[in-house]
C-alpha cells in the first residue's frame, strides 16, 4: 500500500509581519506520528506545501490530509484532486473536527478529533476493503504511540527540525482556543509516560529541542518527572505554557536547569474584564509583571502573545499594549486579532450575534477581521494590529526594551533575539526560498545557550503610567446578562 499525507499551503497574507517563518519553523510532526502506525511493508511519504511544491501527478493508494482553518480552501483543493484519480481521500485535523459536514463534501474519510486511535483503527478497516466514512477518538491515550517516522522530514527546510510532541491538548478552556472543539467528548489534555518521551528525545540529534506542546507544564508529575530525566543531557529547548506557570517557582526552575530557554506565554489581554468574559480564568489570579519577573529570575525569554479585537478593546488597546509589553523587557511578541474559530464558544457566539462578516476561511488566520467589533472598526482593528506590531519592532522599541535588563549581555541578548525574530523578514524569506534554512539551527542554538542565568531588571520594573493592566476582582464582575447588555451598548443595538 502507498500512503500519502500532506500538510496544505497555509494562507499567505500580503504585507503580513513574519508570516513566511512561521511555516519554516517545525516539521509536520503530527504527520510524522501517523506515518508510525503504516505497516513497514508499505510505502508511506510526506509533502508539506509550505516548503515545497506539492507533487500531484502521483496515484497512491490512500493521502491523508491536516486541515486547518486557514488552509482548508487548499486542503479540499488537493483532496478534490485525489479523490477524480480514484485516491481514497481521508481528512482530519482541527477544521475538519469543527466543521464534518462540510469536510465529507471533499473526503471519503473524516477522523473528528485526535487521531492517534482512529488512525490505526482506520487503516485495519481500508485493508479489509471496508473503511467508515467517519472515525470519532474514543480513547485519549498515547502509551501505545509509535515513534515518529522522523526518516520522512527533509530537516534542512525547517528552522527547529528537533520538534516533538510528549502532550496532547490543554487543562483549561478558553472560549477562542480551538482546542475546546477539537477535544470535546474525551479527556482535554493528556501525556506520553515519562519513558516514552525520553526515549524520543534520545532520538534527537543535536542540542536544540522544541516542545510544540500547547502546555509543557500542564502536568505538574509529568514535567517534574521529564525535566528530572532531562537534567543533565545538555539540551536547549524551547516550548509554550500559560502565564499562572510562573507561579510554580520550584517546576520552573526544574524546567530551567534541564535545558528550558524560551515560553511562549499566553498573556492575551491586559484587561481582567476581557479575561473573564473569554473564560481565560487562569490568568485572571496573575499579577502580570511578576509573571513576567518570575521567568526573567529563572533565566526564561517571554514570547508574549496578545489578540486584539475583544469586546472591552478599543483603539487605545494597541499602544496600551505594547508600552506594557516594552515596559516590562520581553523579548518577542506576536500579536494577532481575535478570531472566531468554527467549533468554539467565540464561534457559536458571534454567529447568535449575527457578528460573522464572513466566512472565507482564508481570512482566518488571525491577520484578517471577521467579526464586527465591538468598540472599533473592522479597519482600525485590522491597521492596529499592524501597528502595533511595527511598533514594538521599532528600532527604537528594541533598545528600549533591552534597557530595561541591568546586565550588558542581557540588553545585548535581548537586542539580538528580537531583532532577528522580527526585523529581518526579507532575509529570512531569501533563507527559506533557498530551501537552506536548517543551515541556521545552530545559530538559533548558540543564542538560546548563551541566555541561561537570571535576566535582572534595572531596578525593578514599574507598571507604565496610565498602562497598568485593569484588575477588576472576578466577583466585581457584572453577571453575563449584563455583560451581554453592555455588548449591545458598545454595538449601538441598545
């Protein structure tokens, strides 16, 4: 049997800050996951469109593809095509989990949920010449996970080849996370064991490891156990966890001494009233510049993310935002306007709002507005957004950023970090054109290496004047009739 799996082109906006990285930075390890489970005897290949050109003059047997929602236009495209040369064409992933009736108008399978156990259940049944049009997760387990066919990636396309997957999902749930949908109906966050996970990582060449999990710190046995086994090997690796981690001194600093360099922290919003009206309660307890102080101390570069475009933002959201942001040191931030994914509350809100401008599903991917604000134009969300992108990338931005840290080899990390993540886009696009991008892994190494050791402030840093986070306590909070009510106020209906 020949089986291929694809990762579509994702939408490529014009004009868009960073967009082209984005795609170069890790393999598609989730494919690579389900290629373990294809019996050595087949033939099994994977074509990631966003480093290569597709080849669509083939006829394997069986193509599998991960649908998102900002690649689901090119996912149905490639599997139209399949499917009239007669190719069994199965669709899975997080638009297709959201959206299954639109997903079967282009497949003849649709997996809803994680597949790491339909998948094998599925190819059983495609052998027997008997496959179902629909495989639902019933078990949320890993311990039976293959290793990842880690032979198929061609490494040199990718920024941080090194990517891994020792988790699946997330413990809390806010209302504009995908993984709310995707999860439903089994456990929402689950881990390899411990010795499944080292094993992986043993694998690995090199030093630089990244962790593409939504929480690394979700399991507080788990992380102690994994950063115990990891103590020691010299590894640099990077991942994502929520702001309240930095709470959990003793696991940070765990993290920290088995090699942990970078988080991507989900800070959101600096507004509390938009914390608790999107259910990201676990923000909610966190005094946000002692967050922030807290992974400095432990020696954490903070890759902050913001969304723009919740219903307490008005225009004074961007620079508010990115003063904070600068204020406070942090190294990289990515921000992005809120969007109503299919499946989520956000989602079935908005559309009982009638507030769904359209649904193009190329424009969902966080550059683009597709929902009425409430407190400002589609157009100055979208121009703020940019802005305040451009803005906290400044020149000027960065030096002042960097001033914050005590240290001249911390202002000087800090300055080369953010600049080669968000000024350069030009050069890194001529990088990956090359197809020669791997080539730069080991510089991205060496900078993460350099950092280890607390980050010191000058002093302490201060809330900016007039741009400290709004604390407002959870139980001062209007009930939700009335928060709805004032959501009508904002859009002029009352």
């Amino acid at each position: 049997m020949r089986v291929k799996l694809v990762l579509p082109r994702f939408t490529r906006s014009q004009g868009e800050p960073r967009r082209k990285i984005n795609y170069s930075l890790w393999p598609p390890i989730g494919l690579a996951t389900l290629a373990g489970y294809v019996r050595a005897d087949d033939e099994v290949w994977i074509e990631d469109e966003n480093v290569e050109p597709l080849e669509a003059d083939d006829s394997p047997d069986l193509v599998g593809i991960s649908v998102s929602v900002s690649g689901a236009r090119r996912a149905y495209e490639i599997a139209d095509h399949y499917r009239r040369r007669g190719v069994h064409v199965c669709l899975g992933g997080l638009h297709a989990t959201a959206m299954p009736v639109e997903a079967l108008r282009h497949a003849d399978t649709v997996f809803l949920g994680p597949a790491e156990e339909a998948w094998p259940r599925f190819l059983g049944d495609f052998r027997a010449r008997r496959p179902r049009r629909v495989y639902r997760s019933q078990v949320r387990c890993l311990a039976d996970q293959p290793p990842a066919r880690r032979d198929l990636i061609k490494t040199h396309l990718y920024l941080a080849p090194n990517a891994l997957v020792v988790s699946r999902g997330c413990p809390h749930c806010c209302d504009f996370c995908s993984n709310s949908s995707f999860f439903r109906g089994g456990k929402a966050f689950y881990t390899q064991t411990v010795d499944q996970a080292m094993a992986e990582i043993e694998r690995l060449p090199g030093r630089h490891l990244y962790f593409l999990d939504d929480h690394i710190l979700g399991s507080e046995e788990f992380a102690r156990a994994l950063f115990g086994g990891m103590k020691g090997m010299g590894r640099t690796w990077q991942s994502a966890a929520t702001v309240d981690s930095a709470l959990r001194t003793d696991l940070l600093n765990r993290a920290v001494a088995s090699g942990l360099r970078t988080l991507l922290v989900g800070f959101e919003t600096i507004s509390d009233r938009n914390l608790a009206d999107y259910r990201k309660h676990q923000n909610l307890k966190c005094d946000y510049e002692e967050a922030v102080r807290r992974f400095h101390d432990a020696g954490v570069m903070v890759n902050a993310t913001f969304v723009f475009g919740l219903d307490d933002d008005d225009e004074s959201v961007f620079e508010r935002t990115v003063e904070w942001a600068l204020a406070q040191g942090i190294e990289t931030a990515t921000f992005h306007i809120l969007t109503p994914y299919p499946g989520t509350r956000l989602y079935q809100r908005m559309a009982a709002e009638d507030r769904i401008l359209t649904r193009n599903w190329d424009l969902y991917d966080t550059a683009h507005v597709v929902f009425q604000p409430a407190r400002m134009s589609a157009a100055q969300l979208k121009a703020g957004r940019l802005r305040a992108h451009r803005d906290f990338y400044g020149w000027g931005s960065i030096l002042k950023s960097a001033a914050t840290h005590a240290r001249l080899r911390d202002q000087l990390r800090h300055c080369v970090y953010t600049a080669g993540w968000g000024r350069f886009e030009a050069l890194w696009d001529l990088i990956i054109r090359s197809g020669q991008v791997g080539r730069f892994s080991p510089l991205l190494t060496g900078v993460l290496a350099a950092s280890g050791g607390p980050i010191r402030s000058r002093n302490g840093r201060r809330p900016v004047e007039g741009h400290r986070r709004q604390v407002v306590p959870a139980e001062a909070l209007p009930p939700r009739p009335v928060q709805e009510a004032l959501s009508q106020v904002h859009r002029g209906q009352l």
